[in-house]
C-alpha cells in the first residue's frame, strides 16, 4: 500500500513494554537514535514484535512538531 | 525544558512550503531520511525556518505507528 | 455542541479493555468494520462503556492518513 | 505491510480540495458515512487522488475519540 | 453528547485565518493564554467561526505532551 | 528551545496515574481547569512527575479541535 503518511523510517525493536491496553515500544534507527511508539498491546501482539523485529516507523506530517534553540 | 516527547531527533530543513494557515516542512535527520512536518505558517515564520536550519524534529509517543513487512 | 471534528460515526461499543491508565474500546460501525479506541480508564468508566454501549467515534480530519493499492 | 495502525476502512474518494500546504479530501465509507482527512498536498498529489479513487483509511487508535449520548 | 476528550476548556475566538484547506483559529482561554487549533477550512465556515465566537476548546489526553523547566 | 507547538501552558501536576506502559497525568492551569495528559510511564518517571510538580501543558495545534453550542 502508498500512503499519505510522508514518515517511515525503517528501524529495528530494541524492546517491547506490554500493559494491559497499551504496548510502549522501543526502534533504534539510522544514526543510532532510538524512538519510542505507543501502540496498542493488541498491535504489538498481533505484529508479533519482539527484540530484534524489523519494523517500519510510521508517522503522519501533522504529528511532526519542530524545535528550534534559542 | 526537558520533555515527555520521547522522540527528539536533530536535521537540517531541506524546504518550507507555506500555504495560507499551514506550512509542509522537509527536514533530512541521520541516514539521509527527509522527514515532512505540518505546522502553522506563523510557527515556521516564527521559527524563522528556511533551508539550511538546524531542528529537532519532535514527535510523541502516540503518535507514531509502527508496520513489519508482510 | 456543533464540533470541528470533522468524522464523527455512530456504532456499538464490541468490548472494552482496561489498563491502570489506557482502555482500548472496540466498536462496530456500519458495514461491520470494528474500530479501536485508545482512552484514558478513567473516559472509559466516565461514560460508563461496555459491551452494547451505543457510541460516536470522533476522529479528527488531521489524524486521518490515506493509502492507495500500490 | 501489516500495521500497528487498528483502524483501515475502504472507501472511495469524493473530492480533494488542495491548498499551498495541505489537502483536504473526502472519503465515502460503508453505511454511506463521508470522512475528511487532511494530509500534505504533496500526499495528495503522490497518491494521485481524485473523485472516484479508491483508498483505504487509516487512523491510528490513540487518535479515536468516543462520545455517548447525554 | 458526553466525550472522552478529557480535555474541554471554554475560549473566544481572537481570529480565523483561512488557508484552501484548513484554517488556524487563534482562542483566548482563562488566564489570558492564547491557543491555536488548526482545523479545515470547512469546519471553520460550518462552524461560523469570527473574532467573538464563544467555543470550547477540544483536545485528546494522547495529544498533551508535559514539559518540566531543566 | 523555541518549538512550533502553539500551545504552552504552564500549570501544576495534581496526580499522576501510572500503567506498565503508559501514564495519565492531571494539571492544573490557570482558571482552574484540569487538564489530562497521557504519555509514556517512562515519560512520567524521567519527568519525576509527582503531585505538586510544575509542568509546561505541550499541545500541537492540529491536536486542537473546537466546538460551539448548538
């Protein structure tokens, strides 16, 4: 599927924090940065992630906010 | 100011497109990605953004959505 | 209230999953799809949801990304 | 792709207004429910939509809202 | 209608700059702080929205980040 | 640094909920409103959120949806 959603950055699962409703989920990506997503626990399990999963960061341009420093 | 935003990653704005109430930002972070952010245009005139800025591109947790290949 | 939000569909509550702090709602819309609400418990309890719960889901234009069959 | 993303309902384009920045399009869905997104001018434009393209919606469950009846 | 947007402060409308597709709507809330949404454009016009309008504003639990001084 | 988030507003921490995976936050702000704020548990413990903590209330304004009285 092409879809409008302009970020995806390929990365891979540092670690997966499962609550009853909400997974957090750790991807380090290019550069060594590591990102942190919050997504269902249903996601996570159905997307069987685990430590060392590969996965695709997605996010949409309307969620990306930018900093400048002072 | 130290953040809840768990995603805070450093690039340099490749472009700003301004429309009359929102702007789409590129910015390339490590690894060659070009992220797109949608701001007001009175943030990126705020910011004073244009090519060649330095950024941090800042996304929460919840907002980011995570794909594994088929 | 005459909201912004521009999506707004009605459907029947599925089940309703809780954690400490999140819930995940299931709800059922015309044609049979199954929608997943991320909350707060404490939204979930406030408007009492449970299986049979008739709702509105309520999604802003901004958090509504596209795809097309590549 | 298999995504985190819980909510993906088909549908078919209705109209795509363009700004400098943005797009707003609209999306009729199953029960004959009309949905808005707003993505990049750029997304619209890569995707090529137009009245009558069929796409898939995706709304990532922390973005969905519910509402009950007073 | 009773939502789980947690988030429902009253505000007026300062001013409405109207782009094609969306709309930035600047609202003064309680303490005199000033809040910009960023809606469609046709929400703004459904809406009737102009410097004086009375709204509350509507924000998601999942879409307020925290900030603490360094 | 200076961010293209619109919104900041400073206000106070009344409680602070925590999940496995996610944290719900109350702050109070000016005009005595009470805001919620989900972020990541991590979040809430690198932050040391507790009641009493000063917090700066961080919302992107296409996170901002507005209603008016029918």
């Amino acid at each position: 599927m092409k879809m409008s959603l302009r970020n995806q950055v390929t990365g891979t699962v540092k670690s997966v924090t499962k609550g009853e409703a909400m997974a957090a989920v750790k991807v380090e990506i290019a550069g060594g940065h590591v990102l942190t997503s919050s997504i269902t626990r249903e996601s996570a399990e159905d997307l069987q992630l685990r430590e060392g999963s590969e996965v695709t960061v997605l996010v949409k341009s309307t969620d990306v906010a930018l900093g400048v420093a002072d």
